[in-house]
C-alpha cells in the first residue's frame, strides 16, 4: 500500500530482507519491496522517517486512510499502538533489485549498559527477514532532507560524525571524487565498530574510540579537532552530524576558532543526550 504525502516525499511499505552486524554498537538492515522502484536519492546524508511496530504487531501503525491528515491521526492513536517513528539516514540505495541500507546504532542493547535501550535500537537488535515497516522518504532526487552541499569552490572537505552520524559520513567519504582532500573524524563506542571506508578522495580519515578513553561523556572530539592542524585551504566545506551539545561545539570550534564562514558549515543534531526523539519532537 502506497499513499502520497507531501511532495517530494511519499510512504513506502518495506520488508526486512537480511540483517548484518557490522560492530557491537552497529547494525545494517537490508529493506526491499515494490514501493521502492519510486525511492529516488542523490543525497549521501539524506534524511529518512521510520515507523516501527511495536513488539507483538504484525506492521507499524500509521493511519495512511487520512491521506494528509495522516500525521494528526498518528499523534492522536495510544501510545501503545502508535508505531514508533524514528529518523535514520541512508546508507545505500541499489537497484536490480530495489534495496535499501539503513545503519542502526545500538545504545543500551548489551547486558548491564548504563542506559536502557530505546525501541528502535531493541527493534533493529533482533530484526529479521520479512518484518514490515513504513518509510517516509523522498521520491525526488534532490530533496530539502538532503544536508551535505559542498560549495562548488570547496578545495577542502571536513567531517565529523559519531556513531549516530557514521553511516552518512561513510556515505559521504565514499562519493568524494577523485582530487577531493578531506579530513575526517569518525567517533564510536568501540574499537569492533571502525569499519573500512573505500574512497577515491585524498581523504584522511580518524577513527575516535571513546572506550579506548574510558569517559563517554569526555570531550574528545573537539580536543581531537582543536590538535589537529587542517591543510592550508581557500573554500574549506564543513559537515558535522551527531549529539546536538557536541555538534554545536563543534561548529563554534570551526567558526570562532579557525575563522571558517558559517554558511560552509553544515551542522545536524541528530540526537540530545538525555533527551528521546518524543520529547525533541514535542519540544517542537
């Protein structure tokens, strides 16, 4: 079942096709169906909303019947019925057949984990082939959820992501041309979780592992970035993508500190600590 949202974006009914861990913090969930020969994207950050069921239902609960009035109705079902929505971004898209990627990372899953886990992580942790969810995602190719627009005189590209942000910085890192310098900063978890990115760029790339520091809650990445000495450069391009408190940081970092132009810097939050998606989400 298929129903038009907002132009360039529509639902699309998908099926888990296979799962693979790719780290103890990381997992890739392989999504096919019909739906998806209309899912267009040229975005290597494009953002993407998932609906997940709850434990015990069969599919996610979406009133798709209202049509436009869908998401009223959604916010109006029982908490205990509402599928459970979540925003991801992209990994892969492949066709012959119709695929998609999508990274999950998992916060709390592990036994005795200081932090419980959320529905989505407990969802991707036992996924399986032939569970249903419902995409909300783009069927146009250049679309407003897509962040990473390098300015076509960018002579260096900057990234940071953590383990939220890894499978679009991958992304990212993967599509830069060749004759493209890039410097790169990638935190995780642990040390299972870096994984080997292939690019054509000059790109250098730097895992952050924070067990390897023993304080989650540290500041490694903006002391990491403040040692770093970036080459010189006319039209540096800055992405960064993570927990919002560490991405705003950031972006003073290179703002304030290395005097880069805030309109080439691109910075997404895509979590709060201590904060669930519900309550960002009823923060408005």
């Amino acid at each position: 079942m298929t129903t038009a949202v907002a132009a360039p974006f529509r639902f699309f009914s998908l099926q888990v096709v296979r799962t693979r861990r790719l780290g103890p913090s990381l997992v890739r969930v392989t999504f096919g169906g019909p739906d998806l020969h209309a899912f267009h994207s040229d975005g290597r950050d494009q953002s993407l909303s998932l609906f997940l069921p709850h434990p015990g239902q069969p599919e996610p609960v979406v009133p798709l019947e209202l049509g436009d009035g869908w998401w009223q109705g959604w916010r109006e079902l029982p908490d205990d019925v509402r599928a459970v929505m979540r925003s991801y971004t992209l990994r892969a898209l492949r066709r012959d057949p119709d695929e998609i990627d999508i990274d999950f990372a998992l916060h709390g899953i592990e036994p005795g984990a200081a932090v419980q886990a959320g529905p989505a992580s407990r969802w991707a942790a036992r996924a399986a082939a032939g569970d249903r969810v419902l995409l909300l995602g783009p069927a146009v190719a250049d679309n407003r959820a897509i962040r990473f627009r390098p300015p076509e005189d960018a002579d260096l590209v900057v990234v940071w992501g953590d383990e939220t942000a890894v499978p679009a910085a991958s992304a990212i890192v993967e599509s830069l041309p060749a004759g493209t310098r890039a410097r790169v900063w990638l935190e995780v978890p642990h040390a299972g979780d870096i994984q080997d990115l292939v690019t054509e760029a000059d790109a250098e790339i730097t895992w952050l592992v924070r067990e390897e520091q023993g304080d989650e809650n540290s500041p490694m990445a903006l002391d990491a970035l403040r040692d770093a000495e970036l080459p010189p450069a006319e039209g540096p391009y800055v992405w960064i993508a993570g927990e919002s408190g560490c991405v705003k940081e950031l972006r003073r970092h290179f703002v304030r500190e290395r005097g880069i132009d805030r309109r080439r810097v691109t910075f997404v939050g895509y979590w709060r600590r201590g904060v669930s998606e519900e309550q960002l989400r009823a923060e408005g």
